[in-house]
C-alpha cells in the first residue's frame, strides 16, 4: 500500500510541478468552470433558457471548459481570445445571424448552450481570481501555483464530482468566429485537438488525482474549506450567483436588444455577500461590478464611480478594470481608507459608461450595504463559522454522487473506480496500481489540460 501511495503522491508532485510552470498565478480549473456554468443553469427559471440548458446540458459544458482547452494550443491566443467579450460577441452574432430570430431548432438552442457556457466561463475567471483567488494567496500557507488543480480535486473528491462530459463542438463555426470575425486564424482541427486534451485533463482528475485531495488541503486548507461555501465571495456558488445574470443578458443580446438597463449582473457586497473585512486593501474588501455586456474602456472615468457615507460624503476610491481584452466587464474599486465598522454605503455607477454596443444606462445604477460589527472595538469581521448553508444547485449537487464507470474508448487509461466514493488509503490505492503504466500516463498527464489557462490583459 505504501509504495502504490508514494507511486501516486510523487506522480501528483510532479504533474502539479510540470502544470505550474506552464501557467501562472492562481486560476480555477475547467471542472470548477463547467459546475458553476451548471450551477447557475439549474437557478435559471427564464422559459427560454431553462427549455435549452434542460435541452442541451452537454454543450453547455462543453462551453464551460472550450476557453482553457485552448491553452493547450501552441497558440496560446486561442486560450485567451474566447475568454472575453470580443469572441462573445462575435458568437452571439454568429448564431443571431444564422439562427435568429427564434433559435427554435436544435442546433440554435446547442450553440445558446454553448455560448452561455463559455461566457460563464470567462465571467468565473474573474469572480474566482479576482476575489477569492488574489485573497487565497494572501492567506494559503503554501504559495498559490497549484492552486488551479487542486481545486479541480476538491470538487471532484468532496462534492464528489466525477463528471467527464462527452465532446460536442461545432469545430467549423468556432474556426470561423476566430478566423473571419476575430481575423485569429485557428483551424477546425486545431479546436479538436484543444477539446480532446483538455477533456483528458478532466477525465484525469476525475479518474486518478482526486485521490490526493487530503495532501492538497494540507498545502490549501482556506480554499478547501470555502470553495464551495455560498457565503464566501468568490468561491464557486458565487461565481454562478453572477453568471445567472450573464445568461440574462446574453439572451438579451441575442434577442437584438442594445439595452445597458440592466448591464450589472453582479456586485461584492450585495446583499445575499455582505463585505466580509473593513480592510479596503483587502481583495476582499474591495467594491466589485460585475457586468453582463462589455464597456468600451474610455467611457470609464473617475467620475464613474462615487462611494458616499450616510451623509453623502463622497469618500475616495480608486477603480481600475480587472483585465479585460478590449470591451472589459469587471470593475475594481478600492476605498482610499478603511471602511468604518457598522456604518451605510452607498456605491452610484453613473450611466455615462457604455457597452460594447456603444449603449449607456438610462439612469445611475446604486445600491447600499452596511458594513459589519467587529466583537471588539477596532477588529474586524468575524470569520464565517459552522457548516456552509444549503447549495443553491442542489440537483446538480446529487448528480454526480456516484462514481461513473471510466470511459471505455477514451484516451486517458482506464483505471478501476473505488467501489464507493469514500478515498481511504486503500481505495485510493486501487487507482493507483495502474500507474505501472507511468510512461504512458505520465507523457497523458503532461499533455492533459488540467487546469491550465493564464490570461493577462
Ligand atoms: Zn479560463
């Protein structure tokens, strides 16, 4: 048993050690995108929309990791692009001009799902990393490189879930929206190959390296513990809080509405996420806008965003965009002093912003939140206790209890599934035998997209 142990923890060790040095920084990986793209499907109570995700869950998944299965590409620009609303919005006109008005065919509500999976796709990039990701490696006793793929391994191993989705991508419209809209020239077997490597990364971890879920909490005990908590902003549940808005909007987009009325399709704080520090350097403790349509970049200005106090003093901030490509749809804002304990805030985005479409709000967007109470006089907030409240997804949450049979005809080696979905020692080393194949499955591993993405716009 100790040696089959050692096999997997050194295997793990080393993967994760090739993996970190092929991206950078913190990320959450492809199985995290695809649950929290579910997650928010199954909130989805629009007609139309909950017709096509019940209609067409697999391409909403294949969506969920199409932006990272590019990062397998020598081309990493084929990872970056569809991460953000330039390749989103050349989809949406895509399937608005093929498929529109009524997308009543199956293959219209396929590419919605698809569209939609995607887009969530690039929105929990930046809830995840700019939030929860940016406070994890402040926090973490170990540093963050590996975060990605440990993630994918505590979703797999403490939800559990052993999802692989089956591969469904219409190659020739994704080569075209690159090539003819986006003039990035990538090819229909180039979205192939990018789709069956990142799927082999999924099936790995849903396959073998769940099994080291309890050495990764010890290199990450705070994001273990909260990456699936819906009080934790950032983590997953909040992800897919947002991205709810985001299906909202893209339909809007799709139905050939320019309206920016109901752009923000998330903030930190609101109110089911109250601000969780008075530290205001905090990532934590920084006012967030989430938005369901890309801005153009130079109509944000410093006169965009006001923070007030209950007085109606203006307290100054600074803001900045969260990445982005041209059309960003991430706001930063960071009090320029510490927010005061129990005291109302009021955050006023001005309606002179505009979306890619060059459409304003009709009027200012506001919302207030109060601050919390320290127990004692100049702490901060309590820490969250006790058991995380029920999942907003609780259906999908059920579904991937049980452990699958491996795929019998996939790439990745067939390895014999744990009779439960407990991971004592001895189950683990059941999986774990079969890594006498180590050549094989080390030269699958190297090529497995894990997790891997990095974006720095
Ligand atoms: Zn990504």
């Amino acid at each position: 048993m100790k040696t089959f142990a050692a096999i997997g923890a050194g295997l793990i060790t080393f993967v994760a050690g090739a993996f970190a040095s092929m991206h950078e920084a913190h990320a959450t990986g492809m199985q995290g995108h695809v649950y929290m793209a579910q997650c928010a499907a199954e909130q989805v109570q629009d007609a139309r929309l909950r017709a096509i995700f019940d209609a067409q869950p697999t391409h909403l998944a294949n969506g969920g990791f199409f932006p990272d299965s590019g990062y397998t590409s020598k081309d990493h620009d084929q990872g970056e692009i569809p991460h953000w609303e330039g390749y989103v919005q050349a989809y949406v006109e895509l399937i608005r001009e093929t498929y529109g008005p009524k997308y009543d065919s199956p293959e219209a509500q396929q590419h919605i799902a698809f569209l939609m999976g995607m887009a969530a796709h690039g929105i929990t990039d930046s809830t995840y990393d700019a939030i929860f990701g940016d406070r994890a490696a402040q926090v973490e006793p170990t540093n963050i490189d590996s975060l990605d793929m440990a993630n994918e391994i505590f979703l797999v191993h403490d939800l559990p879930r052993y999802y692989i989705p089956e591969l469904v991508v219409d190659v020739n419209t994704h080569s075209d929206v690159f090539t003819k809209r986006l003039q990035h020239p990538v090819a229909p077997d180039a979205i192939t190959d990018a789709m069956s490597t990142a799927k082999s990364g999924i099936a790995v971890v849903a396959n073998l390296l769940y099994v080291g879920a309890d050495e990764w909490g010890g290199k990450y005990p705070w994001a273990r513990k909260r990456l699936l908590d819906p009080r934790v902003p950032g983590a997953y549940p909040f992800g897919a809080h947002v991205v709810k808005g985001y299906y909202r909007e893209l339909l809007r987009r799709l139905d050939n509405d320019s309206s920016a009325d109901q752009i923000v399709i998330g903030t930190y704080p609101d109110t089911e996420y109250p601000l969780v520090t008075l530290d205001s350097t905090r990532p934590d403790g920084k006012v967030h806008f989430f938005f369901g349509e890309g801005l153009e970049r130079t109509s944000v200005d410093d006169t965009s965003i006001e923070i007030k106090d209950e007085a109606g003093n203006v307290i100054p901030s600074k803001w900045n965009f969260f990445r982005g490509d041209n059309w960003p749809n991430v706001i930063q804002v960071a009090l320029q002093e510490p927010w005061k304990p129990g005291t109302k805030y009021t955050v006023v985005l001005n309606p002179t912003i505009r979306s890619l479409q060059g459409v304003s709000p009709t009027k200012p967007f506001s919302y207030s939140f109060t601050t919390c109470t320290p127990d004692m006089p100049g702490g901060d907030c309590p820490d969250i206790t006790g058991p995380a409240p029920a999942s907003a997804c609780p259906k999908l949450d059920a579904q991937y209890a049980m452990r699958p049979a491996p795929p019998q005809e996939e790439e990745p080696p067939v390895v014999n599934p744990p009779k439960t979905t407990e991971t004592s020692a001895s189950c683990s080393a059941a999986p774990l035998a079969h890594a006498g194949r180590a050549g094989a499955f080390v030269a699958l591993l190297m090529s497995g997209a894990l997790a891997i993405r990095r974006r720095r716009r």
